[in-house]
C-alpha cells in the first residue's frame, strides 16, 4: 500500500475515535447541566398570594354577576341558599389559580385592546384580599395559540397571555359550584339495603319494587311479578350515586316522573320534568329548591313499565327445596317427590323410585313457561293444566300455577291464584306430549 494512502486511512481512523469520545462525554453530561422544560419555558408571576388570604371574589360574564366569599376555610356563594351543598374542590382550585396568577408571555403594551377583546372583557373578576388590597382579572378573547387566552390585569395596558384552563372557570355561572352528586352511593359491602323502590310515571301510576328475603326483588305494585335481576338492576340501583350533568337555577320544577329509593332507612327521590336539548330538568330532594339538567342514558326510569321490568321465567324454584312437584292436567296426576340433596338426591314417581335426569327433565320443562306478556282479566272455565310446588321447610306455602285456554293460541296464567301473564298455546301442547313420555319412559323434549 502506497504511503500517502495509509496516511489517509489513519487520519480517518483517528478522527471516528475522536468522535466518540465526544459523543460519550456529552451523553454523560450531569443531568443539572442540562436544559429542563421549566428553565426554557419561563411564566410571568403577575399575582403571588396565599390562597387562605383570598377574602372574596366577584365574579362578573356573561350568565350575571356572583360573589364567592371565604368563612373559616370553607367557601360559599353570596345569596345562594347555603342549604344546596357546593363543590369545595372546586372553589380551592379556581380561587387557587386567583390567587398564584402566572402568565405565559406578555403580548405587548398597547392603547388598542379591541383586537385582544380586553376593551370590553368577557369577564371581570374582582379579587380582595384579607390585608384589604386586591386587583381586577380581564378575560379577553382565545389567543390563536392553542389553549392560551389574553387577560389583563386592572387597568394596566399590557396584554399577557394566560393557559385557558385557568380562567375557563371565571365563564361559568354561580351554579357551577354546585355539587353535582345527588345521592349517596351504593356500598355493597356495608351492610346497607335498598328496602323498596317506587317509579311513578306520567300518567301517575306506580310500580313498586320490593326485596325479597334471599337477595331478589320482586315487583308488588301494580301488581305481584317476579322481575328479571338483569333488566331491572338500572331501576333498582340506579338512583344512588346518581350524578347530574350541571345545576341550571332555583326555581319550581313540575315533575312529569318521580322515583324514590328507601336505603338504609333513608329516602331519596328524583323529581323528573321536561326534556331539554341535551338531557331532563330534574330536582332532587337531597338539593331543595335546585333544578339540574341530566342526561337521557342516566334515566332509566322514564317510560318504564311492568313489562319492562318483568322475568319472563316467572317461577323458578330449586329442585331441591322441594319435597314433591304435582303435574295436574287432563284427569292425570303426576306426584313427584324428591328427597336428599344434590349429593344424595333421591326421586320417587307414584312412590317408585326413577332415574333423577328424567325427573329433573320434567321439571325442567314446568319452569320454562315464558311469560310474553302482564294479562289481568280473570279467565273462564277450569284450567288445562295445574303445577304445584311443594316445599321441605314447612312453613314455605306451595306455589301454584295454572293454565288456561284462551280464544287467541295464547294461554292465560294464574300464579297463586293471581292473573299474571299469557303464554303462547305450543307449551301446553308440549307438556301433554311429555306427560306421556314421561309415564311411558320415552325421552322428554325440554323445548317448545
């Protein structure tokens, strides 16, 4: 190799090592050497206070004029009822940003303020401290910068920008501060039960809803239904810790819907007026006198009816719980008893003793009946078809449930002796096919 070309090679070579070595050293730099987000971007203190030294605030836009007040820690809204409960977060943190006031940049100082919007500020907050000096906030118009918005401050002529989430709550009405919890939450672990829910519509008829004793509920007004747990959990639970959208004023609502919950000896009721653009006006009666705006998707209740609520399978008791189950139809009587439990179960057919997947298919097909409709008109003449539920613990009444014809392939149902709902006709026509199959041995079809 030529001995200008290694020359040239080794030069290269030396300056590759010199090159990293400087990158090594500049990626090991101490981490206080170098520049931070906070040193590069640098605010403008234009107000550096306590906030326990903010006295009050008045607050003046477009929705009015409000006076926020400072007593012993706590805030309130001068001549807002002090009975409506307020959002204390929400007065720390917005007389907070009052109080330390940074600004981003100063704009200019300048004669014009039209082309800020400070010539007639869209809002004016008025700030006294406790050592009797204060100052005046403008709020003028959104800088073109992303979320930066012009104010000024007293009669000052300089322009500063400020990040708009701060002054974004001086736009707002007193009612912002308003809490927006109606009701207490539900706490499933503390013991606490709903004891009853009542759902009053327009039309001024009420369901009830009622617990029963195992944890379920049941409807008892208009009338005695079991409900689906999974249609009616909304109705039910609900109201409690129900939060409204925003608090629109004082003044009388006239309701069109009503629910009231009674938990833990406690009673909370909503009081549901007309629609608006964006939800419902509605009151409650933890809020006197306050009228909120809540969401459509947050009411369930409004148009609800017993067939909304309803459990399709009406009566499902355990196999278990029951000593005997009685099939009456056609002349025919079938008893089955069934004795044990699920580990040691026994049943008898007439007193003989039959395979328990053959009694369980029987019975099977007795709870399927599928309620498609609330019926109340009392039937006529004698049932098709008559179920009984007897039960081990003596003191549990037998549930009974009959079928009768009717004039339009449905079947009426009675449950203990109450008109309950109809049925399509296919189910008794069913269960005549498997009462036979049932006596003969043949296999039993759980559907219809």
């Amino acid at each position: 190799m030529k001995k200008n070309t290694k020359i040239i090679l080794f030069s290269l070579l030396g300056l590759m090592i010199l090159g990293a070595i400087l990158a090594v050293l500049v990626m090991t730099e101490p981490l206080s050497e170098q520049p931070s987000v906070e040193n590069i971007t640098e605010t403008i203190s234009l107000i550096n206070r306590d906030l326990n030294e903010v006295e009050s605030a008045e607050i003046t836009n477009a929705t009015g004029n409000y006076i926020i007040k400072s007593s012993g820690g706590a805030y309130y809204i001068e001549n807002l009822d002090q009975d409506i409960k307020t959002n204390q977060a929400e007065f720390t943190k917005n007389l907070g940003y009052l109080a330390l006031l940074p600004a981003e940049e100063l704009v200019e100082e300048t004669d014009d303020l039209l082309k800020y919007g400070l010539d007639s500020p869209r809002a004016k907050i008025t700030v006294n401290f406790n050592d009797k000096s204060g100052y005046i906030l403008n709020i003028g118009d959104d800088a073109p910068i992303e979320s930066k918005t012009y104010i000024s401050i007293n009669k000052e002529k300089k322009v500063y920008t400020i990040q708009s989430f701060k002054v974004a709550p001086f736009m707002l009405d007193q009612f912002s501060y308003v809490e927006k919890l109606l009701f207490p939450a539900y706490e499933p672990q503390s013991g606490k039960e709903i004891e009853r829910v009542e759902i009053t519509g327009s039309d001024g008829k009420a369901i009830v809803i009622e617990p029963n004793q195992n944890g379920s509920f049941t409807m008892t007004k208009p009338q005695k239904l079991m409900i689906s747990y999974e249609k009616s959990e909304d109705y039910i639970y609900g109201l409690l810790g129900l939060e409204a959208d925003r608090a629109v004023g004082t003044f009388k609502l006239n309701w069109e819907h009503k629910v009231t919950v009674r938990y833990n000896n406690e009673e909370y009721t909503l009081f549901i007026g007309k629609e608006t653009n964006d939800g419902y006006y509605a009151s409650a009666n933890t809020f006197p006198g306050m009228v909120f705006v809540i969401g459509a998707e947050k009411l369930p209740w409004i148009g609800v009816t017993p067939e909304t609520l309803m459990s399709n399978l009406f009566l499902m008791p355990y196999i278990h719980d029951l000593s005997q189950y009685v099939i009456e139809t056609d002349g025919k009587t079938i008893t089955v008893t069934v004795s044990g439990d699920a580990e040691s179960e026994e049943f008898l057919l007439d007193g003989n003793v039959i395979e328990p997947s053959r009694a369980k298919d029987m019975y099977q097909y007795m709870i399927s009946a599928f309620a498609e409709s609330i019926y109340k008109e009392n039937p006529e003449g004698l049932p098709l078809a008559r179920f009984i539920y007897r039960y081990k613990d003596s003191a549990k009444p037998d549930d009974i449930v009959e079928f009768y014809g009717s004039n339009d392939r449905s079947l009426i149902i009675k449950v203990n002796g109450e008109t309950s709902y109809k049925c399509r006709e296919n189910f008794f026509k069913r269960l005549v096919q498997n009462i036979n199959a049932f006596e003969s041995g043949e296999k039993i079809i759980t559907s219809w």
